[in-house]
C-alpha cells in the first residue's frame, strides 16, 4: 500500500481559526492521523505543510461559510475572539457568537469539538469540576458560554465542549503575559525587584501541546458518556512562581516581585484551578509537560522576541 492511498483512507478534520496559536498546533499533530483541511481568514499561511488543505474562509460572512466541507466526521473548532482584555465592548461577543452560529446552520454532520474556556466559571477556591454552576467572567467568559450553548443544542452534529484553562507553551503572541514577563526579566538586572500589574494570582497552565492532545482524545473517543471537559493539569501555579521560574531558568537572580494588587480586568480571578478526573479516566489523556518544561519551551522560542 503506497502513501497516497494509505492517506486518503485516513478521517478527515476540519480545524476552524487553523492559524492562531493553538491552530498551529493542532494542525502539526492533526496531520499525523487525519486529512486536515484548515480554515482561517486570508491567505495560506506560509508554515503550513504542503499536506494540509487550505480554505480561506470569514465566519462572520455567511456565503463565504460555504466554503467549508459540510460533511466532514471531525471539526475542532478554534475560530473566536481570543484575547480576554480586548473585550471591552459587546462588538468581540457577538463576533464570537456568529461565528459559531455560522458554522452550526452550515455543517450537516460530524462530531464537533468547541473550544470554549475556564473563564465560564468564573473565580473559585475549590477544585473546578465540570459540574460546577457557570458564572461567566466578563465579556470573554461570556462568548464562550453563549457559544458552548449554541454547539450543545445543534440538531445536526454531535457538539462536544472543551474548557482549557491558561494555555502555556512555544507560539505565544509577543504581547500576551507570558512572553511579556519573559522579555522583563531577560532585560531586568540582576537583584532587580520585578514591579508586575494586577494580581498574584494562582492559575492551571498547561502546555499548548497537552491542550492540542487532550482535543484530539476527546474528538476520536469511542463512547462519550459526557459531553463537557476540563482540559487543565489539576494544580495550581501563581504569576509569582512563574516569575520566579523563568528567572531561574535564564539564570537571572531577582530580588523580589511587587505585585499592584489590582484586576487588570472583568475577566481577573484570584484563583482558578481545573479538576481533570474526567478527561483523565474517561479519555485516557496524560499530560506530557509541566510547567517548568513549558516555560523553558517557550523561552527557547523567544530568544529573538
């Protein structure tokens, strides 16, 4: 059997918002087990392999939806509103949500998978589990409930939801926080107190790579008992520790971190920890870094920035 015939008998996987951070991801690790077709707005990226299907596509605008394949048996739905802090008004909400509405109205069939976030709990001191009640923060949170709700309820496909927690790993944008504080400390001097704005907040960071993985688990299970995931390492880690880590790992020596001790946003929460029984005994996903691990992952990949 020849390589082009054993990958046209391979399931096909449709990846919406294919060419953001976690898109390149899933499309690195999708292309090992599927016929990829990736979607996004614009033209084909340039680091995408010659193996994956490019379908330049707008969400928002329903005649380019179209498109899409309608049939395909798997979808990853990635395609949203990313960054918590640029919704400051309705305008990325609704976006988020005819996205998603577009999409549903316009697949036939397939199991999907929405990427959703932690951030539909809201803040917590317990261990989040799947059942916990949802208490959207901000207008991120929001979105994401609305669109769970959305993909759960679609007569046509059968909608599986994912809620990653804070997502750590190599393709970061150069302003989000971790890279930010990456950049501060490899220009700080040694014995330099670290001023950082909002909170010491505790988060569950998990590697981009895990978070890709755990998708795919939950995409090509072969019995679903439940339709909702958390996908987080089941600890917590404050910015603090981060700080502290990554000086380590650049063999910076600090004196200390002054923290504002102010939210940065609606969507700031002191804690938020996931629990992962679920994905673990139901699934069968084991995570493969930590986050030191991660963190010198995404370090190796910011030397330039």
């Amino acid at each position: 059997m020849n390589s082009r015939l054993k990958l046209s008998v391979r399931p096909g996987l449709l990846i919406t918002g294919a060419s953001g951070f976690v898109g390149h991801s899933a499309v690195a690790l999708g292309r090992l087990s599927f016929d990829v077709v990736a979607a996004g707005r614009g033209e084909r990226p340039n680091w995408l392999p010659s193996d994956v299907t490019w379908c330049p596509v707008d969400l928002l605008d329903r005649m380019s939806v179209g498109r899409l394949p309608a049939n395909m048996p798997f979808v990853l739905h990635l395609a949203s509103e990313t960054v918590p802090s640029q919704f400051v008004d309705y305008g990325p909400l609704i976006n988020s949500v005819e996205m998603t509405l577009n999409l549903c109205r316009h697949l036939k069939s397939g199991r999907v998978l929405f990427a959703s976030s932690c951030l539909v709990y809201g803040s917590s001191l317990d261990i989040i589990t799947e059942d916990h009640q949802l208490s959207p923060r901000g207008h991120y949170g929001m979105a994401k409930a609305m669109c769970e709700s959305i993909l759960l309820n679609a007569t046509n496909i059968d909608g599986l939801v994912a809620r990653p927690f804070n997502h750590i790993g190599p393709g970061m944008r150069p302003d989000l926080a971790l890279p930010s504080i990456v950049r501060r400390l490899r220009d700080a001097n040694d014995g330099a107190i670290i001023e950082m704005a909002g909170l010491d907040s505790t988060r569950d960071f998990l590697d981009v790579e895990d978070i890709v993985g755990a998708y795919f688990k939950i995409l090509t299970a072969s019995d679903h008992s439940f339709r909702v995931f958390n996908v987080c390492s089941g600890s917590g880690t404050s910015i603090g520790k981060i700080v502290y880590t990554i000086a380590s790992i650049l063999n910076k020596s600090i004196k200390g971190i002054k923290f504002t001790e102010r939210c940065n946003s609606a969507d700031d929460t002191s804690t938020i920890i996931g629990n992962n029984v679920r994905l673990r005994n139901e699934i069968g996903w084991v995570q493969k870094y930590n986050v030191e691990q991660s963190l010198s992952r995404l370090i190796a990949e910011t030397r330039h920035l």
